[in-house]
C-alpha cells in the first residue's frame, strides 16, 4: 500500500509541477479540468448513476471548463459567484451534516446529483483564477487545506477525546479541529514574515492579501474560518461515502482512493478564499 501511495504521488507530481509552473495558467487549468471531471464521474457514481451514465456529468464538466477556457470567461468570474458558493456551502453544508448519512439519500437524486457538479465546477473555477493571480497565491490556498489536515490527524492521534461528527466520520474529534486551525495560523505566520518577505515570488499569497485588508485581527478569525470550512467539505464528502457504503470515492488513484478523497477539503475552500481575496 504504501509503495502504491509513494509511485501514485510521484506521477501526479510529475504531471502537475510542470504545469503548475508553466509560463501561462492554461495547462494547469486543463490538467486540473481532467481531475475534476474524473471526480464529478465518482460524484455521480457515489449518488447512484450507473458506471457509464456516470461518465455524462463527468464529460459535461470537461466540456464546460473547455468553453470557459476558450472564451476566457474563467478568469472574469463574478464576485456573486463565490459569495453565492460560500452561502451555499454554508447552507446546504449546515442541513446535510445535521441529517446525517441516512437523510441524505431522501434528498431527490438531481439535487444532489447538481449539489456536487455545481461545487465541483466552481472550485475548478476558483483553482484556474487562483492560477491566473500567481503560483504563490494558489499554493498558499491549497497548502491552508494541508496544512488544516495535517494537523487535525496530528492532534486527534495525541489528543482526541471528543468525537466530532461519529455517525459521519469517527475517527475525528474536536481536539482535531483546534490543532488544525493552530496548524493553520502557524502557516499563515510563516509564509507572511518569511516566505512573502525573503523569497522572490510571483504574486502575495492569500495570508499577505487578507493581512493587507484586514490586518492581523480580521486576519486571524477568517484563518480560522477557512480552517474550518475545510473540515465542512471533509465531512460533507464523508457523508457521501457513508451513505453509499463507500470506503473511498473510486480507485482511480492507487494507495489513495478517488480524486475526490484528495479534494473534498478543497471544495469550500477554494470559492471562499477567492471571496475573501477578491473583497
């Protein structure tokens, strides 16, 4: 299993470096379109679509991130669309948590079928903007979702006493959240005073953006905002598996489950920190 992780993380890396560093955003945008529509395919197979009428929404959604490509309306997204994505989240995320694994398949099966392409396309969206803005930015994002990960499993491993959500994934707790969120700030300390500061980068990062608007006490409350929505799209995908009896969303990523698994925490994220940077 772990030689399995080891080689699938290398050759993801050897795909996704090149692209992220290319001298313009279009092929990590159009390599990332690829792992979306992979995940709206396990989206849809997760909610009850048969293996090949699952491959429709998957396609659909390559197809529209190539039209946004083509007439480069993904780098002029309205601002009424993250703010939307983020109520959004804050709703649907809020009543599907609270019903739990056995509510959600009561839910019609197009709502939630149009739940998770809709937040998939929109984190794409988030993802190629981000690009676009600068290789800082976008790895300052997606490092806040590691980062957050990282140290909630450190946390709960040493410290978790107080499940968080048992019936959706037993294995966190509260204790987990906190040491994501400190995780998190520490993060946010680190990149703003040495890496914004002492290396040549291509644009600020989304801590040195939010301390420019907010300054170090909004800062730090919208840290800790983020940190937790990263948990809600955790869960949120968890809530899926569970309903469906999944362990993982697909095996299309040997020794790491299905794209999904790796970018549920994205999810929210990503729309979010875009509302947020583009205030």
């Amino acid at each position: 299993m772990l030689l399995q992780r080891v080689i699938t993380a290398v050759a993801l890396l050897s795909l996704l470096l090149p692209s992220l560093f290319a001298p313009t955003p279009w092929p990590f945008a159009l390599l990332s379109l690829l792992l979306i529509a992979a995940a709206g395919w396990e989206w849809s197979r997760l909610n009850g679509v048969a293996m090949f009428a699952a491959l429709g929404p998957g396609a659909l959604l390559a197809v529209a991130g190539l039209l946004a490509v083509h007439n480069g309306s993904v780098s002029r997204v309205p601002l009424a669309v993250w703010w939307g994505t983020a109520l959004a989240w804050l709703v649907i995320g809020a009543l599907a948590l609270h019903g739990g694994p056995s509510r959600w398949p009561r839910w019609p099966a197009v709502v939630r079928l149009a739940i998770g392409l809709l937040a998939l396309w929109v984190a794409w969206l988030a993802l190629a903007q981000a690009r676009s803005i600068g290789v800082n930015f976008l790895l300052s994002a997606l490092c806040l979702v590691w980062a957050a990960d990282i140290g909630a499993y450190a946390a709960g491993r040493a410290f978790g006493r107080r499940k968080l959500a048992p019936s959706i994934s037993p294995g966190k707790s509260w204790e987990g959240v906190a040491g994501g969120v400190v995780s998190v700030l520490a993060l946010a300390a680190l990149w703003v005073l040495v890496i914004d500061r002492q290396w040549p980068v291509d644009s600020a990062s989304l801590y040195t953006q939010l301390l420019e608007q907010f300054g170090w006490l909004g800062l730090v409350p919208l840290l800790v905002l983020l940190a937790g929505f990263s948990v809600v799209g955790d869960l949120f995908e968890s809530l899926v598996k569970r309903a469906a009896g999944a362990k993982d969303s697909s095996r299309l990523l040997p020794g790491h489950g299905g794209v999904l698994d790796r970018i549920d925490a994205l999810l929210p994220v990503l729309p979010i920190a875009m509302a947020l940077a583009t205030l």
